[in-house]
C-alpha cells in the first residue's frame, strides 16, 4: 500500500515516471496470493459454494469431500510444478524483467511455487483429517 501511495504521489504531483513501482506492485499482489493461498484454505476463508453437500447424506458428502480434496490436489501439484520449471528457467537464464528497473525475476517467480507447496501441504492435512475422522465433510455435522 504504501508503494501504490509513493507510486501514485511521484507520478501525478511530482510528474515524474515510475520504474519501479508497477513492477514491485504487480508482484507483491502475485506473491499475496499463492503465498497467501494456503492459509485461506486452512481457515475455510474462501468462497464455498454447498448447495449440494447440504442436501447429500453422511457418506456422499464423504466421497464428494474426497473427490473434491483429490481433484484440488492434483491440480495444486500440476501447477506447483510447472512454476517451479518456471522458476528454475528464470534463475538459470538470469531473466530480468523489461522495465529500466531490471529486477530479476526469479525473485518474483519463487513466490509461486513456495505458495503452491505449501498449499500441497494443506490439501494433504485436509486429506488426513478427512480419512482420519477428525474432521467431517465440508465441515457440516452429519
């Protein structure tokens, strides 16, 4: 926030450019949210949509719990993958970004697959709690 503000102050009242600033701000957004993925999924702070859990019995929910927790999984470690094969490209090659700032990118790029192993990680504790009992389905009660 307070790059926006620096961001937004240089360029309308001191009419100068910013190189920096788009950079760093687009980044840190990026970073907030792999980074921050991982606890959203730890507090059930994201938007859950569950029309159909609440009308399932006990033991669909279970398996459309499951289904659901596998499928994510699958996903988060396809995409964690594939980052850090972007990563490891940045650091190899010594990409720098194309502004006159020429930060170099791997900085940015290491946020998204240390957000996504983390993630990894908690589909895999959401996992455990649901084939271990200490959790129900979607957190309904049966």
């Amino acid at each position: 926030m307070l790059v926006v503000c620096e961001m937004v102050f240089v360029r309308y009242v001191l009419n100068q450019n910013t190189i920096w600033q788009t950079d760093f701000v687009t980044w840190s957004l990026v970073a907030a949210t792999f980074v921050g993925s991982p606890y959203l999924l730890l507090s059930r702070g994201h938007v859950n949509v569950d029309v159909l859990p609440q009308y399932l019995g006990y033991r669909a929910r279970w398996w459309l719990a499951l289904a659901s927790i596998m499928m994510s999984l699958a996903f988060a470690v396809v995409l964690a993958v594939l980052t850090s094969r972007l990563w490891l490209e940045a650091w190899e090659q010594r990409w720098v970004s194309d502004t006159m700032w020429r930060a170099r990118l791997w900085i940015p790029y290491s946020s998204m697959p240390i957000g996504l192993g983390i993630l990894v990680l908690q589909y895999i504790a959401d996992l455990y709690s649901l084939l271990a009992g200490r959790e129900p389905p979607f957190g309904i009660k049966a």
